[in-house]
C-alpha cells in the first residue's frame, strides 16, 4: 500500500554485514523524526563488539527515501545508489578498523493521515544485537493521539520541544511491528481562541453591568441628604432592621428618624411595619 514502507532494507543489509564479516553487534539503534509535512528522518546507528576489516556491503531500501548519507567512525562513506521500481540498492565500502556504523536518509511516505489525525506504521527486524533500541519522535507541537501505540512495552518521553516513544528489546526472535496515532494540538488552537474570546467577553459585560449599576446607584443617591443616604444604603445591605436599632447606630434622634423614613417611605423605597413602640423597616428593592 502507498502509505506503508516495509524496511526490508535493514533486513537485507545487516544478513550481508553479519556474514561477511562474522562480527557481533552490541547496539543497535534507530530513531525516527517525523517532520510536519509527514516525511521522516530515519537514522541507524550501529555499534560493533570488534572493529571490522575492510568490507565492501550492500543495503537495500523499499520506498521512496533522499538525502541517504553512510558514516563509519563520522566518516562519510562514498556509496553507489541505483534504483529498480521502488527498490534502492546502495553498495558502499567500509574502512578497516571500523567500530561504529551510521545510516541515515529521509524516508517518505511512513507517515498517513485520516482527517486531523495521522498514522505511523513501519516493521523492521533488527539483526542479533545485546541491546536495540528504538525511538520515534513528533513533530513539534504534535501529541499522541489515544493509548494505541504497539509494541505495548514502551516508554512516552520528552526533550522539551518533542513527544518521543522509546521502545528497547533484548534479541528480539520476531520482526517488530511499529505503529501509533498523532495529532497536531495547533489545530485545536481556534477552538481555544473560541473559549477566550467568549470568557473574555463573559468579563466584560459583567463588568459593565455592575459598572452600570453603581453608576445608576450613585445617581440615584444624589437626590437624597447625606442622613437619607446612610438609612438607604444601610437598608439595602440588610433588607430589614428594627428603626430604633438603627437611629442607635447612625446616632439620630427618634424625631429626625421617623421624618427620614416618612420621606423614604413616600418616595416607595421603604416599608414600615409596627411592632410594639417602633417599627421595623423593610427595603423594597
């Protein structure tokens, strides 16, 4: 299928280097970048238990790859690239008194999407190795999509920028089938402008009505003596109080008590109910 590349190629590459050579491998490692535009930087490091003599190999790569550079020791390696349908044969020379072996190249197509979400599938067979590592890195800005990630024994890390997967076997007897979801977060981005924007919003038309009352409020006060003001605001804080607790409270006389709430009253801001010698006052709001 187009969106699937089967790297047959390590497969092919590391039979020809065992037998030729008759070497052990202590790590094997290799590492995906996955870029925005779905292409993937795929590097393989090899490093061996004893360097190897003089040896010419053979590597070959299924699908479309670029920019395929061969390092032995850090040493870039002259190499021969021919291609046959989808198939890329590179036959490259390595130097005697080698130790570490580097392949790296851009591969394309690994990486498909359905709708905003997109899918990385690979199956590699590592050659025997005492340790093999595999890690897979997102994009920036890109998360895991769900807990479907395979092979089950792995570990989600961070380098501060990017999401990686790291998985690590022990002489695997299989091939191992790489596969898991992801998805870009900016993409939600106008989902949570959306949110701000409302709650900001929400903010501002509370302001400006509270603002608004106050204003009212204040207006309203204006027509009134200070005395009439602290009675009214004091009634508004507690919607009832008896009139002779309150004259206590504000020090006014029971005389020029009763005449501020006689104005209030005919003005509908005050109600008045007799109880014994005094009254209790009600705020109508």
């Amino acid at each position: 299928m187009r969106k699937y590349v089967i790297f047959s190629s390590v497969i092919t590459f590391l039979f020809l280097f065992a037998n030729a050579c008759a070497i052990e491998i202590s790590d094997y490692t290799t590492i995906f970048k996955i870029n925005p535009n779905g292409n993937v930087n795929e590097e393989i490091g090899i490093t061996l238990k004893e360097r190897v003599n003089e040896t010419m190999l053979n590597y070959i790569a299924l699908g479309e790859i670029s920019d395929f550079v061969i390092k032995a020791d850090g040493n870039a390696i002259d190499y021969i690239l021919e291609k046959s349908g989808s198939q890329y044969n590179v036959m490259f020379h390595v130097p005697s008194d080698t130790k570490y072996l580097n392949i790296s190249f851009v591969a394309k197509d690994i990486v498909f999407m359905k709708g905003n979400v997109y899918g990385f599938f690979a199956n590699l067979r590592p050659p025997v190795s005492d340790h093999i590592k595999i890690y897979a890195y997102l994009p920036k800005g890109f998360a895991l999509y769900g807990n479907l990630i395979y092979p089950e024994s792995y570990n989600i890390s961070s380098d501060g920028e990017h999401i990686y997967i790291k998985w690590a076997f022990n002489e695997p007897e299989e091939d191992i089938s790489l596969s898991f979801k992801f998805y870009n977060t900016n993409g939600d981005f106008s989902f949570v402008i959306i949110i701000v924007i409302c709650a900001v919003f929400a903010v501002i038309v509370a302001y400006t009505v509270i603002y608004y009352r106050k204003k009212v409020k204040e207006e309203f006060l204006k027509g009134f003596t200070d005395d009439e003001r602290k009675v009214l605001l004091a009634l508004s804080e507690r919607g009832t109080c008896m009139q002779n607790k309150l004259e206590k409270e504000l020090g006014f006389s029971r005389a020029k008590m009763a005449r501020i709430v006689k104005k209030l009253e005919s003005k509908g801001l005050v109600t008045k109910e007799r109880i014994g010698r005094t009254n209790r006052l009600f705020c109508k709001k």
